[in-house]
C-alpha cells in the first residue's frame, strides 16, 4: 500500500509576480497608517490603557513580514516541486492554504511512474531443474516392461501414447494427440530363391512389390552409379553389399540401371533390417552375410537365375503424435523421439530410451524460463515394419508446421533416438551444433565424437533437416537394435545418463541462441553472431 503525502501546491510565475507587485505598492500605505495610528493613540494616552509597542517597531514588523512572504513566493518560483509536511506551519503567517484531506494528484502521477518503471524491470530467469536419470529410468521401464512391443498402430502403441500424454500433461504441458496416417501394409507374400534354392530374406522398409526373375549379377563396390556404369544390369536381379551409401541409392542407382530387383547383403555378421525412406520402384531385399558370400560364390562358378516374388495386403488404421507445448510458450526449439518398436522387441534401446528423456527433459524444463520455447514431441510410426517406409510420424508432424508457417521460428530440432546402451556418445547432425554439443560435453565431463549414421539408417531428425532446420542427435552406437536382446536389462544407466545430462545442458545453450536474454541457461559461452 502506498503511502500518500499532503504537498502544497506550487505558485505559477505569473500569479507570483503580480502578488509582488501588489505588495509592493501596500507597502508605503500600510506604514503611513501605522503612524497615524501611532498619532491617534499619543493624542488619547490619557484615556487609553498602556501604550501599544513602539509604532516604527511595528511598521518595521510589518515590513519585515511583506518581505519574508515575497521571499517565499520568490522561493516557490524557483522550486516549483512541491513542499512536504506542511501540517504544522501557519497559514497566516506562511501563506499556505488549508490542508484538504483529499490526495493530491501529484502524488497518485509519481505513484503511476514507479508501477511503470517496476513493470518494465526484467522478470528473473529460471533455471531448469536438474536432470533426474531415476524418472528417465521409470518412463523406460514402463514403456519397455508395462507396455512392451509398441507396433505402430498396434493397441500398445495407442497405450503408449496415452501414458506419454498422462506424463506431459502432469507437468503442466498442453498436450495434444495428432493423427499419423498408416502408409503401412502386410506382407502377404515373400519369397527369394536362387537356381530352385529358397534363400532367408527379408524385404526392407518402403520395398516396391514385385513378382521378378532375371540372371543374378554381382555389382562391384558399395552400389553407386559408377559402379553400376561396370556392369549390365538391364532386367537382372542385382546382389549389392551393404555400406557406404543409403539403401535407397543403393536401390535407386539398381533400378535406374535397368534391373528388376535388388539384394542387399550385410557387411558383418548376421541378418539386418533397414529401411529406403521412400517406395521403391523395384523389390528391395535384405539377405545375412553369409547368404551374401554363397550367391557371390555361385555366380563365379556360373549363371544364376533368382527370382522375388514381393505381395502385400494393405493394413488400415493409423498412428499418432504426443505432443507437448508450454501454454505460454513458442517451439522455437522441438526435442523428439519416436516410441514404437518393430516386431518381437520390447524396445528399451529403440527406442523407449530415447522417449524416457524426452520425458525428463520435459519435467526438467516445465518450471524453467527457457522452456516457454521448447516443445516435445513423442512420434509414432518410426520403424519400418509391415512394409511402412518409416520415419512417417515426424514427417506428418513437419508437414503441419510448414503448412501453418511455423517451421519458419523453429532454430532446432534435437533428436533423441537409441541412447540406452554402449559409449562414447555420438554426435550427428549439423556442424555449428555439433560443435557447441561438443563443448557442452566439455564443460559436463561426457566422452563423445562426432560423426554419422551407418549406412541406411534413419531418424526423425532427417524430416526436420530436409526443410532447413539445423538438427542434433546425440546417440550411442553397438547397442542391440532391431533384436530380440533390445529388452530392459540391458540398459546401462549411466549411458543413458550421459545423453541424458548432455541433452540437458545443450537445450539450455538452444534456447539462449534462440533468445539472447536467456544467455545464462547455456552451460558454456555461446560464440559472438560473425566468430
């Protein structure tokens, strides 16, 4: 409550000059009549009681009181502020008014300026609160053990998304469950086979159909189109190595060279599965090492015929987004990670890790000055399975943004996919946010290095990039993936507590390049625009 102050009201210029004026004219007629006056009395002394005081001492007082009131309307025109506590002077001696107990407006204009200058300081910045690798580990838990296998479109995934939402929305987020159309089916049909030998295969995510037979030619090198310029590939059915390039050139490279169909095999031991990111036009297969090695060998002792038969049943239904924004806020900076799995795993590595920080990353950040610009994102419909393309969820997700004009204020996106098991951490992504990860770690104490994806792999950062958004992915590499093994037990906690913490500190440094008053959230000195 403010405390309100009675002030005397000032005197203007002019007022106070033609007050001096007037007295200064009195002045002359005000003593003469103290001297008649002085006159009158003398002549009645006998019959007056005792003589007032000397007459020139009162002309002189009186005088002396003009003046000292012409010193103080001078005194008023000099200092036109006005004058505190005047409760105890005399108004007739002091020439001040009676005071009002109404406030004086003067006083409610100062009051007015200092709720202004107090609303204009600057609101503190919040720090987010520290990272906590026992909730990261919770959320894992529940999603990898409670929930289990989360297929895209599956009725755990649909559970899992419902128990992301109950997360956010507990931390106070606006949380909203978007659709993802299923660009999905079921392989109904699958079959390789060699000279009249049925080889294991598997078809890779975004495969064309097809229903082929041409002679089978070993392509020299890792696939690309030099290599293809070194053999004729016109309607044959093409054995490539895994490496190097994307599956999808791979393919692309096969089909622009005439042939009917591709096999990729591994580059180590074992089977793989991979994903083209897109349809293909020809039937794409993925075989182990060792089927790699045996056709490459029969195709040197003489011709090989194969065939692919490639038929699919198309599978309806769809998936979904959890999204999170602040209620204030704007997603300058989005931080992802998808939370379904492919067939069989319970996906504690892949990806139910990366989700768990998302999760604590968001907790950590709901109370936090930087988290007004910070979204979070769960994406569905990740992996390649049944056929799917993959890396579908982000893609709808990105569509929106750009459709709605907000991929223009978006500065980053961090991608958090594979992040349970193994070390150093890796850095992927562009390199202005590859180095500052790289100082973060620094600062934090984290091994990491910087480097890429194996060949045909994919995440939800490549939707993000695709439309000019810098990414970063910090991940850990030789985990178990797409393997029965991908279970809960085999988490290492203080792995996931590396990307965990790091993650942490570089969203700090996100929103500061995004906002420069939030400079201090960021663990390291960001470098001046132009270094």
């Amino acid at each position: 409550m403010a405390t309100l102050t009675f002030l005397r009201p000032p005197t203007s210029p002019a007022r106070g000059g033609a007050v001096r004026a007037l007295r200064s004219r009195l002045l002359p007629f005000a003593i003469a009549l103290l001297l008649l006056a002085a006159v009158v009395a003398g002549c009645r002394e006998e019959d007056a009681p005792p003589a007032p005081p000397d007459a020139a001492a009162q002309s002189q007082a009186a005088a002396v009181e003009i003046e000292e009131e012409e010193a103080a309307d001078q005194a008023d025109q000099a200092e036109p502020a006005p004058q505190p506590e005047l409760a105890g002077a005399d108004p007739e001696t002091a020439g001040a008014p009676e005071q009002s107990d109404a406030p004086d407006p003067a006083d409610d204009d100062a009051d007015d300026d200092a709720d202004e200058t107090e609303e204009q300081a600057p609101a503190p910045i919040v720090a987010p609160a520290p990272y906590d690798n026992d909730n990261a580990l919770r959320v894992l838990e529940a999603l990898s053990v409670t929930i289990g296998e989360r297929i895209l479109g599956s009725q755990a995934e649909r559970d899992a998304a419902a128990f992301l939402a109950a997360e956010f929305e507990s931390y106070g987020y606006d949380v909203e469950l978007q659709p993802v159309p299923l660009e999905s089916r079921l392989i109904a049909e699958l079959r390789l086979v060699a000279d009249g030998d049925v080889i294991d295969a598997q078809a890779l995510g975004g495969s064309g159909p097809g229903d082929v037979e041409g002679p089978l030619v070993v392509v020299p090198g890792m696939g690309t189109a030099e290599d293809f310029a070194q053999v004729d590939a016109a309607g044959a059915v093409v054995l490539i190595e895994r490496g190097e390039i994307f599956f999808r050139d791979k393919v692309a490279n096969a089909a622009a060279a005439g042939a009917v169909g591709a096999i990729i095999f591994n580059n180590e031991a074992g089977p793989f599965s991979g994903t083209l990111g897109e349809e293909s036009a020809i039937p794409a297969l993925a075989v182990s090492l060792g089927s790699g090695i045996g056709l490459r060998a029969r195709t040197a002792r003489g011709p090989v015929t194969a065939a692919i038969v490639l038929r699919y049943d198309p599978l309806s239904g769809e998936s979904q987004n959890v999204l999170a924004r602040h209620p204030e806020g704007a997603c300058r900076v989005w931080v992802g990670g998808h939370y379904d799995t492919v067939l069989g795993v319970g996906g504690a590595n892949d990806n139910g890790s990366g989700t768990a920080l998302v999760v604590e990353l968001a907790r950590a950040y709901a109370g936090a000055t930087a988290g007004r610009l910070l979204c979070f994102a769960a994406f569905g419909a990740e992996e390649a399975v049944v056929g799917s393309p993959g890396i579908v969820g982000s893609r709808v997700l990105v569509e929106s943004l750009t459709e709605s004009g907000e991929i223009a204020g978006v500065t980053a996106m961090l991608n958090l996919d594979v992040a349970g098991v193994g070390s150093p951490v890796l850095l992927v992504g562009d390199a202005p946010l590859i180095a500052l990860a790289e100082e973060v770690a620094a600062e934090l104490g984290i091994d990491v290095s910087a480097g890429g994806l194996p060949p045909g792999f994919g995440s939800d950062h490549l939707n993000f990039a695709q439309v000019g958004v810098p990414v970063i992915f910090p991940t850990l590499p030789n985990g178990p993936i797409h393997v029965p093994e991908d279970q809960f037990e085999v988490v290492e906690p203080e792995a996931l507590e590396a990307v965990g913490r790091l993650a942490h500190g570089l969203l700090g440094c996100l929103a500061a390049s995004a906002d420069a008053a939030l400079a201090e959230t960021c663990v390291v000195g960001l470098p001046e625009e132009g270094e």
